[in-house]
C-alpha cells in the first residue's frame, strides 16, 4: 500500500532553525540575511532564540537578560547605515540594456517558466527540463521515475499541484536547498544569494560581475525556474522577478496575494460533474486540462470546453500512480463551476462515493516482494526450510499442497544458506 504523504509548506524562519550554528554563523556574516531576518522581528522570542540571534545571560544582579549574536549584531548596523560593501553590482555599469525587460514582460516571463514545470509533472509531451531538474522532482517525490520510463507524478506531487504558487514556489525552494550541499555547492552562499534577491528592485537589472562559478550555476536553475530573467547563458546581466523577490517571505498570506493575479493553477469554477460520471471542463489552460486527464478519459475537446468521462480504470490508473481518491474529490470541488456551487452537496454523491469505492476497491490487495521456493523432491524438506523461515520471521505466504513458498528478499540470503547446509548433510 502506497504512503500518503502530505505536504508541509515551510516559512523562512522553520528552515533556517533547521540548519547548524555553523551554518547560521556563516549567513550572519552578510548583511543582507541580516536585514531579512531583522524585517520581522515582531516574532515571537522564541523563534530569534531558534536562530541563534541572542541567547540568555545573567546580568549582575541576577537578573535574567539576553546576549545579541555580535556577528549579526555588526553586520545589522552595517545594513541598516548603508555601510560595508555592495551586495550586488547594478547593471547600470554594463550601460544601458538595449533588450530591456519591463515588470509586465518579467511577469509574464516568469510564470511561463514556472507553467513549464508544472507542465512537466503532469506529463504534456510539448513540456521539456533540465536533467538537473527532472532529477530534483524526483528527489523531492514529487515525481516518480523507473528503469526505462519517464518519470510520472506520484501523491505528493498531485497534491503539490493543488497549492497556489508562492507555496508551490518555497516547497520547490525548500527541496533544493536540502540537495544544495550533496550537489557541491555552498549553502551560505546560495542562501545570501536568495536574500539579496528578495531586497532587488523589480525591473532593475544586476550584474553577474564577481559571482563564483557555482554562484552562476545556481543562476542557471534559477533562470529555468523563473525567478531570474537573463537573455542568455552567457550574459552579463540578469533581471529579479516577482517570484525571487516575494521568495524570502516564506508562505504568508501576502505573498500568495501577491501571485494571485499571476497564478497559473487559479482558473477557480470550470469543472461541471454531472451524475453520468462526466467531466465539463470550460478552460482553455492545457495545464488545468492535463489535470483533469489524470484521472479521467478524455472524449471530445472544443475552443472553450473539455469532456472527459471518470472510469473505474482511469481512477484506478490515477491511484496506482499515488493520487487519492479524496485529492481528486477535492481537486473536482474547488474547482467546481458557479453553476455546482449553488448546489448541495457541490458534487453528486454518486460519483464521489464510487471514485472512493473504486479506490477501496484496489486497496483490497496488498503486494509484498519475495522470492518464490517450489519442485521440493519432498513434503519432508518443503516443511523443514518453511519451519526454518517462519523462525526467520521472513515467511511471506506458503502453499502446502504443492509444495511452494515465498520468503522475503531480505530473509532469502539466510533461508538458501540453511537449504545448502541441509543438503550436504543428506
């Protein structure tokens, strides 16, 4: 039986108490992870205690007081006073950019990107990744990919669809950021990096002038995830868009605000469900579309509208996959048409109660590796090595009458050892 994971979308501050002092250590020594820490330090005390930014003392007297971490403590004063040096070089000194990009553009361009890997989940053939980042969707399970297939969406992953797009956009962050050191590559830089980001003016445009190497192949994937626009791999300059910028700020309420009008999973109210077990959906979205094909048949598609046909074996197709049948309940009923929702219940109650019955359906079996044992020359030896694997605790299933049994990929090393040994001694 498959896990059901859910997703946990962190904010800035659970991150970073997950990282070791060290860690912490090294980011205070820029002021720009400084600032972004400061920013909100309406927080409760206890999460500034997580960061290691003060730790209690005793003051004379006997007073409990609190001791500021001096490394962020000098590096805050230089932020805030406009001290030490700049963070990021303006493009200004490369001259004026005679392909430059204003907020619309860089709006529209970054959601394209990040439309692009969502296409990729969900499987539409015109939607192509970098190996890198097709290997990253797997890392964070949100993909799945075996010997000779292309990769497909596992439970997580569908459910990773259903978010808005600034917690889509940090959950995606989060996973690489967790793969960043086994890559080579310097937590605390790519973390400044991020931090320095969030303070850029939208529009504007930066230079890529002193970066390290493994800096600018951490632009790479962000230029492919859309949260930096940079005409071409080579280019000296490279523009912030909205998603880096609002990135910092975790999952708030703000930020999901923010993205709302450019958010590529929104297209709320289009899906009618009718008793028959027919989908209408009227979106022109090929991502929405591709959706719905994950679980359903898709029969006729029109200008404005899709009809699509929910079957047992594409339910059960989808649950083999690791969607549920509660994520595509939920997934048909907030996205239900006006016209649902002035009905109660939204949905028809037969077609929610078959697509769960379908799924308890399959749940009905259970599948277990092992390695299969039969053409015993005896019932005398069958019951000798199954008595032997049963005090293993390895024995997975037997059939006396003919002589077969199935043990565990795990307990089979130590149950053909035995059978060898009983063999010499006869």
């Amino acid at each position: 039986m498959k896990v059901r994971v859910q997703l946990q979308c962190k904010n800035l501050h659970e991150y970073l108490r997950e990282l070791s002092p060290e860690i912490l250590y090294r980011l205070y020594n820029h002021p720009a992870t400084c600032l972004a820490v400061y920013r909100d330090h309406n927080e409760c005390v206890s999460v500034l205690a997580g960061l290691r930014l003060w730790h209690s003392q005793q003051l004379q007297g006997g007073l409990q007081g609190y001791m500021l971490n001096p490394v962020f403590k000098d590096n805050l004063r230089i932020a805030l006073l406009g001290g030490g040096r700049a963070w990021a070089d303006e493009g200004s000194a490369l001259g004026p950019d005679r392909h430059a990009r204003d907020i619309e553009s860089l709006d529209r361009y970054a959601m394209e990107r990040w439309e692009v890997i969502l296409h990729f989940m969900v499987g539409s053939p015109s939607a192509a990744v970098s190996p890198d980042l097709a290997q990253l969707l797997v890392q964070a399970d949100l993909m799945k990919s075996e010997a000779g297939e292309a990769p497909y969406i596992t439970s997580a992953g569908f459910q990773f669809l259903l978010l808005d797009t600034a917690s889509q956009l940090w959950y995606f962050t989060l996973q690489y950021l967790k793969t960043a050191q086994s890559r080579g590559m310097d937590l605390v830089e790519i973390l400044s990096f991020l931090f320095q980001l969030s303070f850029s003016t939208l529009g504007r445009d930066y230079s890529v002038e002193g970066m390290s190497k493994s800096l600018l192949i951490f632009l790479q994937h962000l230029r492919e995830f859309g949260l930096v626009f940079q005409r071409k791999r080579k280019s000296r300059r490279y523009y912030p868009t909205r998603l880096a910028i609002t990135l910092a700020a975790g999952v708030t309420m703000n930020s999901s605000s923010d993205l709302a009008s450019t958010s590529v999973t929104g297209d709320a109210g289009f899906i009618v469900v009718e008793t028959n077990y027919r989908i209408y959906a009227y979106t022109n979205s090929e991502l929405q579309i591709a959706l719905v094909a994950l679980f359903s048949e898709m029969l006729y598609r029109f200008p404005n509208v899709v009809v699509a046909q929910v079957t047992r074996e594409s339910v059960q197709q989808a649950i083999a996959n690791g969607i549920t049948a509660q994520q595509i309940i939920h997934f048909l009923r907030t996205r239900a048409h006006p016209v649902m929702l002035k009905q109660t219940p939204v949905l028809p109650p037969t077609i929610t109660d078959q697509i769960r019955l379908w799924e308890l359906e399959r749940d009905r079996l259970h599948f277990s590796e092992g390695v299969l044992y039969n053409q015993f020359l005896s019932q005398a030896d069958f019951e000798v090595l199954r008595d032997r694997a049963q005090d293993l605790d390895c024995l997975v299933w037997q059939d006396v009458a003919h002589r077969m049994m199935v043990v565990t990929p795990q307990g089979h090393g130590e149950v053909k050892r035995f059978w060898k040994r009983q063999k010499s001694h006869t």
